[in-house]
C-alpha cells in the first residue's frame, strides 16, 4: 500500500518525483525517499515520516539525475525508519528497487542469500528483492568482466525477470542498476502500476494522478507483465521474456479535480462534491427503463432474470454500500442476497456457482482482498459485476461488467464521496435490474426515478447543516467513545458513521442495530456515553424511538438525525433536521451529517483529517 513514481527523460527528476509522491501521500507516509543514477552511481535519499521530512533532505543535499524513482510507504514489514525506506540497494549499492506488496516467501530468501554472504541493512521484505537481482546479475556474467553497454539493459531486464520467478506474492516493483543508466524496468503482479507516456519522456507510478500534469496517455500493467522505460518509449513482456502489444488509454480526469480547491482538507472537499458524485454517478443511467445496463456496461437484463443469488463481497466503506444494497437487492428486485467481507469470503467453501450474480465494489478496483474474492466466485463459475471509481484498475478488468462510479479521484484516506458514488451505482443497478425482473412496474420505475433525481439537491441540504453540526463537534470532541444506532436500511450507515469517526479522531465508536442494544450494549451507557440515533421518517421510525427512550432513559448523550417535521425529541438537545428524502433512499443523505460529524471532531483534536495514522487509501496487501 505504497506510493511509487519513477522517470526516463530530459528533465531533472527529482522535483517531477516529489510532485508525484504528494500526489500519491495518501498511499503511505510513514517514510519515503528517492534513487538517481548520477554519473553512473546509483545516490539515494531517504526520510523517516511524511514528505516534509524527505523535502528538507533534498534541499541540504539535492539530488541530480534524469532517470530516477521514488516511493512513499506504508510499513508491513519493520518499522518506521531510514533503513526501513524505500529505496533499497543491494550490498555493492548498484542495484536499487522499489517495492509495493508483501513478499511472502521473503524469509526463506533472505536467508539463502544471507548464507551465500548477502549483508542486509533493513527489516523490509522489499532489500531481499534487491540483494536477489544482483545475484542474477552476477550469474548472467561472465566472472570478471564488465558487460558492453548495448547489453546492460537486456541484462537487468533477465535479472529481474529470473529473480521474480523465485518470488511468491505481490509486488509492484521498480528497479534501477548503475549499469545501465538510461533505464527503469517495472514488474506487476496483484498490486497496482501504471506507465505514462509523454513526449520525450516515460513515467511510472502507482496511481493516475502522480503523473496526469504531465500526459494523460497511460498503460495500465496486468498482473505478470514487464516494462522497460526509456526516454524514447516503453516495451513490454510478459514474465515468460515474451514481447507484448499493449495500447494506451487517454485519461480524462482534469488535473485540478486532484487539488484542494481552497478547502482546508481533501476529505472536506470531498465532503462538498458528494451532490456531483451523486449527480455524475446516475446521469444518462435512468432512462429509459429498458437497455440501460447493456449500453451502459454490456450486461443484458437477462442475466439478472436467471440469478438465482446475488453474492456483494467488499471491504471497509465498501462494505457498508453492500450492506445497503443487500435492503435494496431483496426489497426492490426480489433476489436473495449475501453480504460478506471479501478477507473472510477468500478463504470460506462456498456454494456459489453458475447461476449466481457477484457484486464487487471497491473505489481503487485494486482492493486486495477483493480481487482474490472475485477470483475465487469466477473459478466458480460466478458472473461478476464490478462497482469501481478507477477506470482501469484490476478489478475492472477481472470483471465481466463494471458500472463506474463517477466520482473522480479521492484523495482523502477516508472515504466520503466514494461512498455516495457506490450507494448512487447501486441504486441504478436495483432500478434497472428491478425492471428487468419484472418487480417494479412502468409507473413503479418512473417514481423511483423521480425520486433518486432529488438526491443531490437533498445531500446539499445536508450540507448546510455544517455549522450545526461543527457546535456540536465542539461539545463532543474530547469524549472517548461514541455509540451510533439505526435500523433496517440506515442500521449500515450507524456501522459507516462509525467507522469514520474511528479512522480520523481514533475515538472509539460502534455501530449498532437499535433493536440490539437490549442483547448487550445498553451495558455501556451512562452518562457520559454520546449515543447518535439515526431516526428519520422510514416503517421502523416508532421501534427506533422506543430504542431512543431506553438510552435516554440511562443519561446518554444524545445526538439524533431526524427528518425536518417529523418527529418530536423531548429533552433532546442536538437534533439534525435533515430534508424528506424516502427511507429506501435514505441512506445517501442520512450519511453525510454524520461524515461532517467525524471530520470536524477529528479536525477539533488537532488529527491528521487526510492521512489517519496506520491507514492507507488503497488497501493492496492483504
């Protein structure tokens, strides 16, 4: 879950590279650092911590070169240290690599290389990969003698490719050697990288936005396949050495779409584009009732007339729209649906088959977990359908359909926007898989329809409750726990509103079904317990009120999200009125309070909003 870049050009790399990893900080940022070949030594450097640190490095001791490589990471394997950052070299120093992904074989490596007289410096799995390249190097010479410089490239490509075939795991790996100056060679497998193409110049990276400033024309690499960077272009192999054909794709997110844009934090920002996402996500997607899916994504509607199942495997946030699409799923369309986590789904014995529907959603489409999930239903014999925010990604591809969600690039750890894009893609697949059923009629369609376009103008309406909400982050910012309650289809968005407060403020926060806290944890509730219920006009409103009654019959705290008008909340001091948005629906607006609930107490205790310690956007080990 690391942040690489690397360059093959004219230019001074270094501040290109530096450009890149802020853009990729939200990968990791527990360390970063950077190799050059300068004058035909690799120099490198390296700090412990955020960019800053590695910033401050530079500028006492700057770094020239115009091939070159860097990476902000995420720590599995030691701690946080400059041993510990990338890049790693081998004992000469002339091979450096990269690394993101856990070699899981690395123990058993490290110690034939150490009994064959390797001397590591570091913890990391990711040296073994530099120490295992420079052994190859070593045998595909002949003793004593320099290799010709037209063969130094063909050399380290073999290198690399012969030390990845003693390697199990996942990886995304940039590798450099003193010897041959002009060039990069990337390898992929289960973990994410892609190549820029510019003019001149070559670019490498983990992610879009490290390099979209500068060319929009990108080759996204398949698990088990190479690339050799050079100034003028990029080759391609597979890991068998076989040449390959691959053509670029242009890349239409707009630049600035990656920036703040004046707010005080990404995940704010994100926050405030929830109505666009919202709007992006479903425009051209509802009518007319009929064709849609096929158009949109290529699936017929009869495939869903023969699910005989719909399994929705995810992870985190992710997992949360699943769980609001299973409500969905079984009310609107009439099929039975499963919710699990795709880490506990990988390794359960399942009966999914043929005649089963697998809904993946993941906002990187990168999600490792996820992808091994899909792998699995698909050997199987499963259909897959992806609901993914990044064009291009693994899981997109492993998939036989993807319906994207438009949200553009999200950049905040936590995820916001996303959230709504997934929930606002789900509710078009019910519509449109409803209607292929034969479960919703004409008319039944068209007022579903009418009332998913009010949406976004109800998300805004949420929107302005922000100073409301802000006072009453004030009031709770120093408490140390947090419960949250809902029912039926808002008992998911109690678990999200949750989970958010505990990834940024690092509060302690569960969520609950309301009808549940007489099976346990009404035990904790005292009078210094903060209870937010999610109460809004739905079937279950009375049932969750009477759950109100018994935490405030205990001296809780409350905070209650209510529908305006509906509702009285006697001796309840913060009540948010949100619009009147119907409960199937509720979901996309009843969220968005209690998101600005979790940033403005995170921002109050002084947290890092954007980059939550021990988090990382794009979870690709597992």
């Amino acid at each position: 879950m690391c942040g690489i870049v690397g360059y093959v050009g004219s230019k001074q790399a270094a501040p290109l590279l530096m450009e890149g990893l802020k853009r990729l900080e939200y990968r990791g940022y527990d360390s970063a650092g950077l190799a050059s070949i300068v004058d035909g030594v690799i120099e490198r450097r390296r700090a412990p911590g955020k960019l800053a640190n590695l910033e401050k490095v530079l500028a006492a001791s700057p770094l020239a070169g115009c091939v070159a490589m860097g990476h902000t990471r995420w720590a599995t394997h030691g701690k946080p240290s400059e041993e510990n950052s990338h890049p790693h070299t081998d004992g000469s120093g002339s091979v450096a690599v990269i690394h993101n992904g856990i070699i899981e074989n690395y123990l058993e490596l490290k110690d034939r290389l150490v009994a064959a007289g390797a001397k590591f410096e570091s913890e990391t799995d990711t040296e073994v990969l530099a120490h295992l390249i420079a052994e190859k190097l070593k045998q595909l010479q002949p003793p004593g003698s320099a290799p010709k410089p037209d063969l130094t490239e063909p050399l380290l490509f073999e290198a690399v490719r012969r030390a990845l075939a003693d390697v199990k795991g996942a990886y995304a790996i940039a590798v450099l050697w003193s010897k041959a100056p002009g060039v990069i060679i990337a390898a992929k497998t289960a973990s994410p990288l892609i190549i820029g193409l510019g003019e001149g110049e070559t670019f490498l990276a983990s992610d879009i936005p490290a390099f979209l400033a500068h060319t929009r024309k990108a080759v996204f690499l398949e698990d088990g396949e190479m690339a050799v960077l050079k100034r003028d272009g990029v080759s391609f192999f597979n890991l068998a050495g076989k040449k390959i054909e691959k053509a670029p794709v242009t890349i239409s997110w707009d630049r600035t779409m990656a920036e703040k844009g004046g707010y005080r934090h990404f995940m704010l920002k994100e926050i405030n584009e929830q109505p666009m996402s919202c709007e992006d996500t479903m425009r051209g997607r509802l009518l007319p009732l009929k064709g849609v899916l096929e158009r949109d994504c290529g699936m017929n509607a009869d495939i869903l007339k023969k699910t005989r199942t719909i399994q929705m495997i995810a992870c985190g946030t992710a997992y949360h729209a699943c769980l609001v699409g299973q409500y969905w799923f079984e009310t609107l369309v009439g099929v039975p649906t499963r919710v699990e986590t795709a880490s506990e789904f990988r390794y359960r014995e399942t009966t999914i088959g043929p005649d089963d529907l697998v809904v993946a959603i993941s906002q990187s489409g990168e999600t490792a977990d996820t992808l091994a999930a899909v792998k699995n239903a698909k050997e199987k014999g499963a259909k897959v359908l992806a609901i993914c925010n990044t064009v291009g990604s693994a899981l997109t591809r492993a998939a036989d359909w993807t319906l994207y969600s438009h949200c553009g690039p999200e950049l905040g750890v936590a995820s916001t926007k996303a959230f709504i894009g997934q929930l606002t893609a789900l509710a078009v697949l019910v519509l449109h898989g409803a209607m292929g059923r034969g479960t919703m009629s004409e008319a039944e369609g068209r007022a579903f329809v009418e009332e998913l376009v009010k949406v976004p103008g109800d998300i805004r309406g949420a929107l302005k409750l922000d100073k409301q909400v802000l006072a009453v982050a004030r009031k709770f910012a120093k408490k140390e726990h947090f419960l949250f309650i809902g029912r039926n289809v808002n008992y998911p968005i109690a678990l999200e509103a949750a989970l958010k407060l505990k990834e940024i403020s690092y509060i302690h926060a569960e969520g609950y079904a309301a009808g549940e806290l007489k099976h346990g944890p009404i035990a904790l509730i005292d009078a210094e317990m903060p209870v937010v219920v999610i109460a809004t006009q739905s079937r279950v409103l009375e049932k969750t009120l009477s759950s109100l009654e018994e935490v405030k019959a205990r001296g809780a705290q409350l905070i209650v999200v209510a529908t305006e008008g509906v509702g009285e909340f006697k001796d309840v001091e913060h009540v948010l009125r949100l619009p009147p948005v119907s409960e199937i629906l509720s979901p996309l607006v009843n969220i968005v309070p209690l998101q600005m609930l979790a940033y403005h107490i995170a921002d109050l205790r002084g947290c890092d909003v954007d980059q939550p310690r021990n988090l990382a956007k794009s979870v690709t080990v597992e």
